[in-house]
C-alpha cells in the first residue's frame, strides 16, 4: 500500500516534533543511587483525562534508560515531587520516539 506522505514530507513532519519537543523541554531531576539531572523532558498533557495530582513526562531514550534501570525513588519536575505511576510507552513520531510515563504527586 502507497503512503501518502513522501520521505521528505515525513522528514519535515519528524524535525517539527524535534524542534516542538526542543521548545518545550525542561529539566527534571530524578532520585536514584547517585542522582543524576536529565534534562530534554517535555511534560505534556495526555489525550485522555487523569486523576488530579497526575503528569504525563516524554523523556527521550536516554531518559527512558535511567528511569527504568534500578528503583526510581521520586521525579522533581517544577518545584514538585513524583513518583512513577506507570511503565514507559513509546510515541513514534515519523520515526522520532519520544517515552511517555504517568507520574503521581508525592504529598
């Protein structure tokens, strides 16, 4: 079956989601033996409603390694503490895979 985008239609649409996903990034600290800073996040808002106190993050492969590798104590994004709700989903974008996990407020 033929696609109706062209390669160069797919490589334009994959450099706008870098170039949104660059925009939009903020740090995050994650809290595990030792602690490391990630940065290239981009919390967004899933398409589906959540509980309150609940944040979607889509962090990069780099990102998605660290969280998964050992035990992930809490997420510091904007001044508050998560903990990971969920596993990782994948998000491919025209070939651009961004990792999407749903966080919980620590109170």
């Amino acid at each position: 079956m033929g696609s109706l985008l062209t390669d160069a239609d797919k490589a334009s649409f994959k450099s706008s989601i870098e170039d949104l996903f660059d925009t939009f990034a903020r740090d995050i600290v994650i809290h595990k033996e030792p602690k490391k800073i990630v940065s290239q996040i981009n919390p967004s808002n899933p398409p589906m409603p959540i509980p309150r106190g609940t944040v979607a993050i889509k962090v990069q492969e780099d990102a998605r390694n660290y969280i998964n590798k050992g035990i992930t104590e809490k997420i510091d994004l904007d001044d508050k503490s998560f903990k990971v709700a969920t596993s990782d989903s994948v998000k491919d974008h025209f070939g651009y895979q961004l990792f999407v996990y749903f966080l919980e407020e620590i109170k």
